[in-house]
C-alpha cells in the first residue's frame, strides 16, 4: 500500500528554497536574518505565504487575548517555524503542534538553519 504523502508537491517546494538559502548563507545566522531571506526566497519561487501570522487561540469559544505568532503560512495550509539552534529542544515541537491545534491546519515544517546541514521535520496535526 502506498503512502500518501500530505501536501507534497509544496513541502518540496518549500524545502527547495530553504535548503537555497541555507546554501547561500551557511548556518549560526540569527533566526531574522532566515526570516528576512526566506521572504526574498519565497517571493523568488513563488511560493504563495504570509509573513509573521498572528494566530488567535480559543478557549471553551472564547478567544482569548494571548495569541502565538507563526513565522510563515505558505500555501495558505503549511505552517512555517524557523530556527537557527545547534540542537533542536523537544518544546520546538510542543511549540509548532499548538501553532497546528490553535489553527486546525493540518501540516506544520519545523526547519533549524542552525546546523551544518539544513534539518527539518514535517509535524502533522492529529487532532484535526
């Protein structure tokens, strides 16, 4: 049985231009100096996103007035979290699974510039 893969087609994509910018910049970057070129890069490819989304949590229906911000949506559907560390915490994790929970979304890329090679993980949200 074959596996299908979610949103694969834009994950690649997406991966393409950040391995482009890891490429060109190397890693110990700070996270906004990623941030700043991955625009410059998603614009270049034209990978449809947005930059700095607010993303409203709710609680019991209520919105409350806490809120995290995404580092990009692409695709309208992928969320986006950058980093630039050595080792990547198990909260980066917990952080990305909350940015899919409060969005019902269903697929986030966690993505560390900060190592010689470029690391990412595809986190898929269960719940939704």
């Amino acid at each position: 049985m074959e596996t299908k893969i979610l949103f694969k087609e834009e994950s690649y994509k997406i991966i393409g231009a950040c391995m482009k910018v890891h490429r060109s910049l190397g890693s110990g970057f700070l996270e906004a100096v990623y941030q700043e070129t991955l625009i410059k890069e998603f614009t270049n490819s034209e990978i449809p996103f947005e930059s700095q989304v607010k993303l409203n949590v709710f609680y019991e229906g209520e919105q409350l007035k806490k809120y995290y911000i995404a580092d990009f949506i692409c695709y309208d559907k992928i969320i986006i979290e950058i980093k630039s560390v050595s080792q990547m915490p198990v909260v980066f994790y917990s952080q990305l699974k909350n940015y899919l929970t409060a969005t019902k979304k269903e697929l986030g890329m966690l993505i560390n510039f900060g190592q010689p090679s470029l690391v990412y993980k595809r986190i898929l949200n269960t719940k939704s």
